[in-house]
C-alpha cells in the first residue's frame, strides 16, 4: 500500500506556482499562493519534520538577535 503525505501536494503545487515569472502573477494569484503556503504551514506546523524546522529557525532568530546587542 503506497501512502502519501498530506503535506507533500501543497508543497508540490508551491513550488509549481513559484518557479512561474512574477510579471505573470494577479493580485488573486498572489492570494492564492499564500493561502497555499499557510496551509502548507498548518500541516507541517505538528509533525517533526515541522518541529525540527521551528528549533533551527529558533536558534538562527536567537543567534541573529544576540550577535547584534
């Protein structure tokens, strides 16, 4: 039995979406790509992969902000 990631599709049609020329995209567009994202977001938000996105944006965030005091 073949199972798929509920989070693999959004990221597909992300990436999909972004590698289109910026002069090509409407206001709804761009809408549309941000919702996409959030979504993409919410479902990656509780699994490790996600946690472990969080710890390292955290460290960097941390790192940035001590390193300019």
């Amino acid at each position: 039995m073949l199972t798929i990631n509920v989070a693999v599709l959004p990221a597909v049609v992300v990436l999909v979406r972004q590698r289109r020329r910026t002069q090509a995209r409407s206001r709804d567009d761009e809408k549309l790509t941000v919702v996409l994202v959030l979504v993409l977001g919410v479902l990656l938000a509780p699994t490790a992969f996600g946690q472990g996105l969080l710890g390292i944006v955290t460290q960097l965030v941390t790192g940035v902000s001590d390193s300019s005091r």
